[in-house]
C-alpha cells in the first residue's frame, strides 16, 4: 500500500482510510460543470500511453477529473497522469468498476461536492479512443431529454430488458441530486464474480432507475439493429457491428476485449458474423483517424493471450508477388540442403539475388558439393547439425540484417508408417510459403514493412497425413518443456495451458531486432524444434510484437480446397448424430456433452425417476441424450406447452418429487440463479444436478 513519505511530493492524504493523491495543476471552470470519474485497473500496476491521451481528450468537457485506481500502481505510473487528472483515488480492487464507484459516491465524495456539479461521467479503461472528438458526442446527447446516457446500449431480448453498457455513462443533474441515486450505490454489494457485475449491475442498472420515473438513451441509435418481433437473442452493437457504428454514427472508441473475444460464443462469435466489422474498423482508424495505433498493440500485446489477439485479428496473409524493385532492407536466409535438393538448389541461386544464404550441410563431404553448386552466388556453406537451436550460434551474423528467414530440415526417409510423400509436401509448401520467388519475398518484405508491429511471419500448419491432427490438438504434450524454457527466457506470463498455443512453424520469416533482445540465448540449445518454434512468438510477444500467417497465392488455393473437402467431412460425420446449424452449435454441444456426460450418468443410476427442470433450448438438448426419464418442470406461472417430445411439461407445483428422485436442472446461469432457490426451499437441493449450459 501507499505511505505518505513515498508520495510526499505529490501531496498525499488521507481520508477515512482512503488514499488520495491531489494534484493542484488541474483547475478548470466550465459553464457546465461536469466531473468525470475514470476507473483504471491493470493487474500489473501499469498505465499504458492510450490512457493518458483519452484523458487528455475528454479533459475539455470536463470541469474536474478524479481518476480512482484499483489496484496498487507504482509511483512513476502515476506520473503519467499528472497534469491531466485533479485527484487520484487509490483502492483496492474490491467489487470492480461497480465497487469502485460505489466508494466514490458513498465514502468519498461528500454529497455537498457532488450537489456542485450538474454532471457526471463513469467511465473506465476499457477502451481506446478517441477517435473523433467527443465534444460532438456531448452536442447530440445535449439535445435529448434524458436523466441519464450511455454510448452504446443492449437492445434485450424476450427475456432480459435493454440495458446501457456501462464502460461510459453519464448522470444528469436531475439523476444526480436524488436520494434514489445516492440509496442505489448505498444498497450496492461488492460483487466478487465478474459475472455478476456485468447481469446485476450494468444489465439491471437502466431498469432500475427507469422503473423510478427516470428517463434514458444511448448515443449510439439502435434502430438499424432492432426488429418488430420478439427476439429471442439479445444484440450488442459495439461487439458487432464496430466498423458501421464509427462509419455511420461516429462512434468515437473501440472496446479492448474485442481483441480478446473467443469465436464459439453465441452472442458474438461465429453464430453471428465473421471479423469483417472488426478488421475495417482497425484499417478505419489507422487509414482515416490521427489515431496513434501503436498505443493499442502496446496494451492489447502486454495484456491478452495471444492465441485470443490471432483468433480475432486474423493475422493470415495470402500474399501476391509483386514486381517492384527489391526495398533497401538487408535479408539472411538459413536454409539445411543436400546436394541432390535440385529443385531448391535452383530456387536459393534465385533468390540470392535479394538475400544473403548460410546453408547448413550434414557432412563435409556435402559441404564440399555445395561449395561447388553455389560458387560465385551469395551463399556461405558450413557444416552443421539438424535443428532451429543451431540458428543461435548466429546471433551476431543475424543483426546485420534487418529480416531472417529460416526453413528447417526434412528427413524425406520413408518407414514402415509414413510414405515419402508425407513430408515431401510439407517441405514444398513451407519453401513455397518462405521464398518461392523473388516477387513474393519482396511481398514478405512489404509486409513487414507496412504492418509495424508484425515480428515474426510462420508458415500455415499442413493439414494432410499426421499434421491434420496437430491443428486442433494444443499443445499436444508440449507444454511443460514451453513452460520450462518461458520461466528461463522471463516471459512465462504470456502462455497459458488452457489457451491453445499461438500460430508457430519451424518455417518463418522474422524480424532481426528480435534477437537483439538480453535473452540468455544458450537456453534453447537443449530443446526440439517442435519447443522452440512454439516459444518464439511468445518471445516476440514480448518485445511489442505479434506473429501472423503468410502464404503465397500458389498455395493458398491448393490449402484452401483441402480444407474445405476435410471441413465436408467431418460435417457430414456429426451430421448424422446432431442437429447443429452452426459451427458454434457444435462445439458448444460436444463440450457440454462430454463435460456433463460422466456426471449425468453417475445422477441417472443414483435416482428412480429423473425430471428435467426447463423447457428449453439446453434442456431439449439434455432430453435428446437421454432414453429414460418422467418429464419437464418448469416455474410456476411462466407460459408452457402440455407436451415436449412426448413427455409432460409441469409447473414445479403440480410435481411430487420423491427421495429417490432426481431433477436435472438444465438451462442457462442467470435462469439457474432465479429457480434455485425455490428448489431448495422445497428441500430439493440433494436432489439436483445442474447441467452446465
């Protein structure tokens, strides 16, 4: 925690146990006085740059700026709010953003300061921004009889109320002074799941004050997304549609979990839209705003998984040769040859032109042949043994160039399992992928050069023979030995064993500046390939870059056919078995299905008649998988059929559940929360397996 000789010079108290850091720099009076409480949580303490600069652009609309820090952060991070912020409130993580504005409005601010301001402001670090200035967001919202706003809103469903979204809100004057606001943050809990923060404070935050006579909208106009009808699926427009909404309306920021979303969920994902939204909206803001785009790979590269940051900004590359003159940048490539490699003999006095080689060779004997093939040619022959770890013997020779390329050995030796096609075809299409021409190196290059924050540029992972396997499997064993060389090289926090591994190939082409990092390079000498082509876009991750896919247009075509016949046939396969419609009905299906199989059987054999409680989407999914059971329970007064799948549909009070009988509760977490107290009132709770859904 803080003490005050630490903070001295930024003029530290404290107040009812609460930290404050007062910076006197910030002293501005507006006609419209209006306080803006930011809320910042970073696990690691720290404040990246595209803090400071929203703060700095929102300033002009504000009359005073308290900024509460949830967390512990470091003196210098603090810094870098000084001259923007008025006060810095410093806390403890507890309750999130919810419980963070709760100490605010309840421990801190005295309500006679807050009566001297007409508006408030609740905003996080949720989001980069801005991209237009925000003055013409406040002009529109001014002409709007409203209590309060937000940028963006949930449309609701069926079954959940519209909702504001709570990463910016605005409380008007009217809102502002009543007992009702000042009761609702009293009566708030700390929430402890993050879950709960999102489906009891900002989901039930607008119905709230809305069933107390307050009125309130959205700066974002929904109309385009809503329909007559009752949906039965709730819509979020900054988690769809983020391209449209700036193109379109404005929208001044981009959330950052939209870099981090994962594509099998319903609301978001897959069953919805592919990336297209997303991907405009990133070239919109570097293309057509002044927006600085290195301040989001930044925070986004130091704070998500990178398999999360891949999966959503679909760094794939298919390139196109291109014929222009060769950029001034200084290429290496590492390649392991034989003698009678013809084909890529011919291929590597090509590309000399462009590029420096050092050809490793197996014996000397091999490496006196290869002398002889590549006299004259820009090519340096040694004798070397079969493995990425030999490349860091050149660490030096490596940063004299600006980009290296390496393409690894493939033994073409067929055995008694694997024919000699196998890797045949793994080694055309990873020389086809690296350095197929002249024309789609200078691709490669101008990748690079356009896209400032790529380090490293793998090879797709093969999808015939064995490697079919290796896409969807992890990291297949793997990760102890990835972990063990992460801890050695410092950079353990980027991986996790639940995440599946990012793109790697132990073809690629990379950046030099990453090997003019401090690493302890002799660590990787005592691991496989397999080890260290996982770990180097990690690595990379580390110094500020990402790592994408690149592949040429000759074998984007042949892939892409491949894939699709292997995609018809496990399609067809799970068609026969599942009534899925979507990719996203699928895997949810099998997951829940193997994750609830083992206990479901375990319940069935425990109990006599078994009942399902729900009559929905999940609940026919349960009911499908199982052969023997008495019926459907639903909640008294809720609106149902007689008959579902043959079976009876029965208020939970209509029901006479013995001791021997079983309820499997199967639907979602926010209908659990509602139903499960009224089982457990009726002596159930022993009685019940909950189905995940």
């Amino acid at each position: 925690m803080l003490t005050y000789s630490k903070y001295l010079e930024l003029n530290l108290y404290q107040s009812d146990g609460f930290q404050c850091l007062i910076n006197e720099k910030c002293k501005r009076v507006k006609k419209m006085r209006r306080l803006g409480l930011y809320l910042i949580y970073d696990k690691e303490g720290i404040i990246d740059r595209y803090i400071p600069y929203l703060l700095h652009s929102i300033r002009l609309q504000l009359s005073y700026l308290i900024v509460i820090l949830n967390g512990d952060p470091a003196k210098e991070e603090c810094r870098k709010l000084d001259g923007i912020a008025d006060e810095i409130f410093i806390r403890d993580n507890a309750g999130y953003d919810a419980g963070g504005f709760k100490d605010v409005f309840v421990k801190y601010l005295e309500r006679d300061r807050l009566f001297s301001f007409d508006e408030v402001i609740l905003f996080n670090d949720s989001f980069f921004g801005p991209f237009f200035d925000f003055s013409a967001v406040f002009e529109k919202m001014s002409e709007k009889e409203t209590d309060f706003w937000s940028l963006t809103k949930d449309n609701g469903s069926v079954d959940r109320p519209a909702s504001i979204q709570s990463y910016f809100l605005v409380i008007r004057k009217n809102l502002l002074h009543s007992d009702t606001f000042q009761k609702y943050w009293e009566e708030l809990p700390y929430f402890d799941d993050f879950y709960d923060v999102v489906t009891e404070y900002e989901a039930k935050f607008a119905k709230y004050f809305e069933d107390r006579g307050y009125k309130w909208d959205s700066y974002i106009c929904m109309d385009k997304y809503d329909c007559e009808c009752a949906r039965k699926y709730s819509f979020s427009s900054y988690h769809n549609v983020q391209y449209e909404l700036m193109r379109e309306q404005k929208y001044p920021v981009l959330k950052r979990k939209l870099f981090a979303l994962e594509s099998d969920k319903g609301d978001y994902g897959l069953n919805r839209k592919t990336q297209e939204n997303f991907l405009q909206a990133l070239k919109y803001i570097k293309t057509s705003t002044s927006y600085d785009m290195s301040m989001i790979w930044e925070n986004i590269l130091r704070t998500y998984n990178l398999r999360d940051i891949q999966d959503n900004c679909c760094f794939h590359y298919v390139l196109n040769e291109r014929a222009d003159e060769h950029p001034r940048y200084r290429l290496l490539t590492f390649v392991w040859l034989d003698s009678s490699d013809f084909e890529y003999i011919d291929r590597v006095k090509i590309i000399s032109e462009i590029s420096d080689f050092i050809i490793f060779a197996a014996s000397a004997g091999e490496a006196r042949k290869l002398k002889e093939i590549f006299c004259g040619y820009n090519c340096n022959v040694v004798i070397e043994k079969k493995g990425l770890k030999e490349i860091f013997k050149y660490k030096d020779e490596i940063r004299r160039y600006d980009f290296f390329c390496v393409i690894p050995y493939y033994d073409l030796t067929p055995d008694e399992m694997t024919p000699y096609t196998v890797e045949a075809s793994k080694k055309w299409g990873d020389w086809t992928n690296t350095i197929e021409n002249i024309g789609y190196v200078n691709a490669v290059i101008h990748l690079f050069e356009s896209q400032k924050n790529i380090g490293l540029a793998v090879v797709p992972q093969a999808i015939h023979a064995h490697y079919f396997r290796r896409i969807g499997t992890g990291w297949e064993n793997e990760y102890p030995q990835v972990h063990q060389l992460a801890e050695k090289l410092k950079i353990e926090k980027y991986i996790a064993l639940e995440k599946e591994p990012a793109d790697w190939s132990c073809a690629f082409w990379c950046r030099s500046v990453l090997f003019d990092s401090d690493a302890d390079d002799t660590v990787f000498c005592e691991y496989k390939d397999e080890i260290i082509a996982m770990i180097l876009p990690y690595f990379a991750q580390s110094m500020g870059f990402y790592t994408g896919i690149i592949e040429s247009m000759t074998y984007s075509g042949m892939h892409l056919s491949l894939q699709n016949i292997c995609l018809r046939g496990l399609i067809q396969s799970y068609s026969e078995t599942s009534m899925f419609r979507s990719y996203t009905d699928l895997r949810y299906e099998r997951e829940i299905n193997q994750k609830n199989k083992k206990a479901l059987d375990k319940f069935i054999k425990e109990h006599k008649d078994i009942y399902i409680y729900g009559a929905g989407v999940i609940a026919k999914k349960v009911a499908a998988n199982m052969e023997h059971y008495k019926g459907f329970i639903v909640t008294d007064g809720q609106k149902k059929q007689d008959e579902l799948f043959g079976k009876p549909v029965m208020f939970l009070s209509e029901t006479s559940i013995k001791g021997e009988d079983g309820i499997i509760v199967a639907m979602d977490r926010k209908h659990k929360k509602e139903v499960m107290p009224a089982l457990i009132e009726k002596g159930l709770f022993k009685q019940l397996l909950q189905i995940e859904g």
